[in-house]
C-alpha cells in the first residue's frame, strides 16, 4: 500500500494507490509490486529473459576458461577442436564443457519452460507416451480424490459435453497438464505460478478463437477449467514448501492477536452496532472472511471476500443512513480482518495472487475487493502509533498488554474492561450465560424427575407396610353371625296366605 496518506481520526488510501503504478487501469498488488497481473508477467518474462541470457554468458565463460586449461595442459595436439565461443540456447553442446552446459541449460529451461507444448500438435501425445514408459508417474487420480474432487470433475465433464469437440479437446489438455503438474512438486511458487497462467494465457487464446472473440463464452469455460484445475492441484501447490507463505501466516496471526485492543473509535469507523442489523452484518462479514480458508478454488476465495465486502458496505449504509464511500470502506475491512484473525491470511492471498484467473483481478468488483483486502494486510502489518492517532508511549502500553484504552471515566485500567466493548461480544456473553443457566436448571429438573421415580418406586412397599403395621396393632375380629330358626307358626301373616291346594283325583 504505497503513498498511504493519513488523516487525523482515521485511514484513507486514494484509489489511485489501488491501480496499478504503470497507469494501465487494471489494479495492481502488492505481491506483484503494485503492478497488475498483466504488467507483471510483462516485467517478469524481461528478469527472467535476462537471467537466462546472463546465465549463458556466464556458461560460455567457463566454456573458454576450461579450454585454455585444457589446452595448457595437454599441448596443442590434444586441444579440442575449436567451438563457438557465442553459444545460444539450442545449440549443440562444446566440447568437454558439454556436461556442465547441458546441466546448467536443462535447469534454465526446466523453470522457464511454459505449457506451450501442449498446444501444438507434435507433443498432443507426450504425457500418454511417459506414461506408458513409466517415466511419468501418474497414480489414479480418482482412487486418491475426495467426494469434492469427484463432485468437481463430474461436473467438468458435464459442462464440456455441452461444447462437443472443444470439449474433448480441452479436458484432455486439462489432463495433460495436471498429470504434467504432478511432477513439478521441486518447483518454486512462482514457477508453479507461471506453467498456471501460461496455461490459462493459451487456452484462453484459443477459446477466443473458437468462439469468434465472445469473451463471456470464454470466461464461462475458463472458470470451470480454473476450479477444475485447482482443486485437483490444490493441495500440491497451496502454501508449497518451496516459498515463505507459512512463515508469513504465523507472523501475521500473532500480530493481529496483538492488535486485539483497537476499537471502533480508534479507525474512526461509520459502525453502530448496537443497531441489530449493523451487528448482523459484522458477523456475517467475519463469518464470510473466515470461510475463505475452506475453498479450494481461487475464484470462490474471491467470492467469500466479495460477501465479506458487501456486508460491510450494508453495515456502513444502515448506520450512516447513506451509501459508503471508499474512505469508510478500507477502515471497517481493517477492523474486521482484526476482529476475524482469519487463518492461513497470507497463504490465502497468494494463493490467489498465484493461480486465479488474472481477468478477474484486473478489475471488476472481485479485483476492487481483493485489492482491498491486500491493502488492509499490508496496513496492519505497519500499524503504528501515528496511524491510530496514539502516542507511541500509548501504543506501546497497548501493545505489550500493560493497559487497554481508556475506560469511559477515563481512568487507566490495566485489565480489559469486564463489560466487553465489542456488542457482538456481549450479545454473546449473554447467550452464553442464558445457556448455562439453562444447563444448571437442567440438571436440577433431572434430579427432581430421579427423585419422584424413586419415590413412586418405594410408595407401593410402604402403604403394604403401613397397612401391615395397623393390622397388627389393631387385629380386626368379626363374631360369628346368628340365623334364627323360621317357624311358620311364628309368622303373623300366615293368616292371609291362601289355602293349600289339596290334590284331587278324578275319575274318567
């Protein structure tokens, strides 16, 4: 973030800091010098140019130094015939420096080699060749691929059904380079970088051709070979052992985690997040932030740091009540990477930097925000006193954990406030607190429900019990019970009962 001009009470970057310095139009980065993708390959292909032109001046220096040793050694007659003393790249190896060319020539060409080849006809069959000598390894890809690498590559195949021909053609130049890819782990990162956008460079070409100069047609066809690609050659070539990007991420992890006291009012942000929405929004951009890790593809990184950018512009708007500016953008995207801590930062943005397709960091909103992002990592890693409008007495307080910033009475304190300042915090500190409470209640209500299943247990036992107990103390004796005899004659309504029937006998 060069030319970073500073005003009391907050940070402001010109938008022409954001473009790249050559003034082509494009943004420019930080990883590339603050130049844009295509100025830099420009400037990278000149360096490395001349390096191989020097590296050759250098072989064809030694190249005359080990014939006049040679020669004074062994006389005239065993002296080597003669041999150009201009050698140039292709040419026939010299005499008994030859070895020593060779080696040095092969290393050259190997880092600066481009997937070129792969488009011309006499080498379509190469990668199929090595790998039927076995000079290739190329393990089954598919054996080794997760569900969301399967998931991926059927879903290449699905797309390039669609194209027919082209379609074939481009999955097996995607194959091809992969199975290429696979054997370049001894690669540095930039030259991993560069075999990627050349192949990206001249694919794209060639679509152009195809589709007759439609450049949606061939930004449709160029992300799907993009996550293709990547996410097969995602764990080769993210955070490679060659380059520095795991050093960098430890650094930057623990110098946010210092920063942990900036507040809102030290950036002088247009936040209020005692507004639910505003405090929403916060939350989702950090949320948005943090998940960039967990992608695969350059392009939806992009697209986590794009929600996380449009979050914060909404939190800006329902705050102020009006659109955001520029000016209110890059503080409040600073305040969220500080808030967030998101892992693998550095490794993430060269990642990015490295393999995603130029055309959308050139410009566009995925290039604005990306470039952002870039400036807001590069401004915290040379925060200062001056740029928090701080002493640096008071900075230094701050940053070695002796005190945070003033309280609202404006007494020192040399522990964090026990109200956090953060609303997103407290509103989380409540849950929290609602939750254990919940818990504690919880296993009182267990232990009620233990106790009365108890209870319910042992109650039948103890009425037996009890009854059992009274029966004893108070034994229940029943006399035996008296009929009286019945006498007819006792019966004073035998008067009023007819007579008895008599039998009687009749004669037939």
């Amino acid at each position: 973030m060069s030319q970073r001009t500073e005003r009391r009470g907050g940070i402001h970057v010109d938008q022409s800091d954001l473009l790249c310095k050559n003034g082509c139009g494009y943004y420019g980065n930080a990883a590339w010098q603050a130049l844009c993708s295509k100025c830099w390959r420009e400037e990278y292909q000149k360096v490395r140019h001349k390096q191989i032109q020097d590296d050759w001046a250098l072989a064809a220096k030694l190249q005359r130094e080990e014939e006049a040793a040679y020669a004074s050694s062994h006389g005239s007659q065993a002296q080597p015939p003669p041999q150009s003393t201009n050698p140039q790249p292709g040419h026939a190896s010299l005499g008994p420096f030859s070895k020593f060319e060779e080696k040095k020539t092969n290393e050259k060409t190997r880092k600066v080699t481009t997937v070129k080849k792969f488009f011309s006809p006499s080498s379509r069959s190469a990668p199929k060749k090595e790998t039927q000598e076995g000079k290739t390894p190329s393990p089954s890809l598919s054996r080794r691929a997760s569900f969301d690498t399967d998931q991926v590559s059927k879903d290449f195949m699905d797309f390039l059904k669609n194209l027919h021909k082209p379609g074939r053609e481009i999955h097996k130049q995607c194959r091809a380079f992969i199975v290429t890819m696979s054997s370049k782990k001894d690669l540095g990162a930039d030259e991993l970088s560069e075999c990627v956008q050349d192949f990206y460079q001249n694919l794209s070409d060639r679509l152009l051709g195809h589709f007759k100069g439609s450049s949606e047609s061939v930004e449709q066809v160029m992300d799907q070979v993009e996550k293709y690609i990547m996410t097969r050659l995602y764990k080769s070539v993210f955070c490679p052992e060659t380059s520095d990007d795991e050093k960098k991420d430890l650094a930057t992890q623990n110098r946010i985690r210092a920063l942990h006291w900036v507040t809102i009012e030290m950036l002088c942000l247009s936040f209020d997040e005692e507004i639910p929405e505003v405090s929403e929004n916060v939350v989702k951009a950090i949320t948005d932030v943090i998940e960039m890790d967990s992608k695969r593809v350059p392009r939806d990184k992009l697209s986590c740091i794009t929600r996380c950018s449009k979050h914060i512009f909404s939190a800006i708007r329902i705050t102020k009540k009006e659109p955001a500016s520029a000016d209110d953008f890059l503080p409040a995207l600073i305040y969220i990477v500080l808030k967030a801590n998101p892992p693998r930062l550095q490794s993430n943005i060269q990642y990015i930097t490295r393999f995603c397709n130029p055309s959308r960091l050139m410009s566009g909103e995925d290039g604005y925000y990306f470039t952002n992002l870039c400036c807001a990592a590069a401004f915290i890693e040379k925060l200062d006193a001056q740029s928090l409008n701080l002493s640096p007495e008071e900075f230094e307080r701050y940053m070695s954990g002796q005190a945070s910033p003033r309280s609202s009475d404006g007494v020192w304190s040399s522990a964090p406030p026990s109200d956090p300042i953060n609303p997103v915090l407290a509103q989380l500190n409540t849950n929290l607190e609602a939750l254990s409470g919940l818990s504690t209640r919880q296993e009182a209500l267990m232990e009620a429900a233990q106790s009365l299943q108890a209870e319910l247990l042992s109650w039948p036992q103890s009425v037996q019990h009890e009854v059992t107990g009274i029966l004893k103390k108070y034994p229940l004796e029943v006399p035996p019970r008296h009929v009286p005899a019945i006498d007819d004659n006792d019966d004073v309504d035998n008067d009023n009962l007819p007579p008895p029937l008599m039998p009687q006998v009749f004669s037939g």
